[in-house]
C-alpha cells in the first residue's frame, strides 16, 4: 500500500517516516506532487485541520493521504498557541537570520516571561487523520504533557521542542534522540492509535 503524508514539515515527516515504513506501508511525500500548493487550515480544532489536510491530498492524489495537525497548548496562556502553532509569532519581526521556529520560541518566551515555574505546564497535541479517496477518515489524539522552560536546550527535533521539558525523562524534547522523542511524543501516541486502527480503517 502506498499512502502519502500530508504534511509541509519536514520535522513530522522525519518522525512519521521510519515508523510507517516499519509499519509496512510505502510511503510518498508531498513533493511527489508539486502541483499540490498550499492547503488552507480553516479549522478551529487540531481534528478538523488533520481532516481538511488529508481529505483535499486524498481527493488530488487518488491516494490514502495521512495528515498531522499538531501544536503547544500552554495552560497560562490559556491553551494559546494551540492551533495557531506554526503562525504564532507571524507579526512579529525576523532578527537577521533567524528562523520561524526560532521566532516563535522568542514569543512565547516573551509571553511566559512573568510566569513562575510551578505555574508553567504545557502539553503538545497532535490529532492524526486519515483519509481515503472514496471519503472513509478517521481521526486520533494524541498528547505529550510537560512543562515550558525559561531558555531553549538542545539541538534536535524541530518547532518548539527546545524549550517544552519532559519531566519523566527530564531532558528538553530537543535533547531526546528521535527514536526517545517518538516513544512518549504526542505525534508517536497518535501514530500508534491510528495504526491500532488501521487493519480495520483499510478492511
Ligand atoms: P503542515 O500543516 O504542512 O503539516 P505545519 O508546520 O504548518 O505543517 P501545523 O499547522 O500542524 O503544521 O503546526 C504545527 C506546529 O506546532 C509546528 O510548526 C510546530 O511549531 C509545533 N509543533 C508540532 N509538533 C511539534 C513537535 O513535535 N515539536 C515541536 N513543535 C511542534
């Protein structure tokens, strides 16, 4: 079975890659198809984005499409930046050089500047769907609980792992190996749901 990943990312396609070769699926990226452009999220919930995204690569490609919409819920912020994750630092400014990922660990450092350590608990989400060209989707959660640090550790992962500490492993995500980060991450428990539903999903 070929299937194609429905994601931009290429941090959650690094993670998602292996596991699903492993799985026994064939696995295509979206630069298989270029003339695939840029898939509006319009949801207001990580489960409808996963939907949107794996539906519309689905219907374009006659393909089993798997997507990923994912984020950091932090509680003193009331669960912001949630969906709007990837676009949270979008109006603030670039310091030369530095990348989207870096921006926005500098806002939400910014936010979360006032705010004392016992009161810093944050979770990443990551829904998973699939999606079929004849319409049958399904859609999972998944979730990683932790805390937000003062500075960012660690070199490894992507997005706003340098600053998210695990406090079971007691290391930052971005100080985790890929294969520890996949074991407890909110992307490795939604992969392993949607896989425990897969036979069934393809049946
Ligand atoms: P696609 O929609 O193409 O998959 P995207 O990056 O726009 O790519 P999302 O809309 O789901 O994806 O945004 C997810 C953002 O949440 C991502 O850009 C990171 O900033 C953050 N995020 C998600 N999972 C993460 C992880 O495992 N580690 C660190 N940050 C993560």
């Amino acid at each position: 079975l070929r299937i194609v990943l429905a994601t931009q990312n290429a941090g959650k396609v690094r993670e998602l890659a292996d596991p699903l070769t492993e799985f026994g699926v064939e696995v295509l990226g979206l630069s298989s198809f270029p003339e695939i452009g840029d898939i509006e999220e319009t949801g207001t919930t990580f489960e409808e984005n996963a939907l949107i995204k794996a539906r519309a690569v689905a219907a374009l490609t006659g393909l089993v499409s798997v997507a990923d919409d994912s984020g950091l819920e932090v509680d003193a912020l009331n669960g912001a930046p949630g969906v709007y994750s990837a676009r949270y630092s979008d109006d603030w400014e670039s310091l030369p050089g530095e990348s989207r990922d870096a921006r926005n660990i500098r806002k939400l450092l910014h936010a979360m500047a006032a705010v004392p350590a016992d009161k810093r608990a944050c979770r990443f989400v990551s829904c998973m769907a699939a999606a079929k060209p004849n319409g049958d989707e399904m859609v999972v959660r998944g979730t990683w609980e932790g805390t937000l640090l003062e500075s960012p550790h660690g070199d490894n992962g992507f997005g706003y792992d340098p600053i998210f500490f695990d406090p079971s492993a007691r290391k930052s995500a971005a100080e985790l190996t890929r294969d520890e980060k996949n074991a407890r991450s909110h992307r490795g428990n939604a992969l392993r749901a949607l896989l425990a539903r897969w036979a069934e999903f393809m049946h």
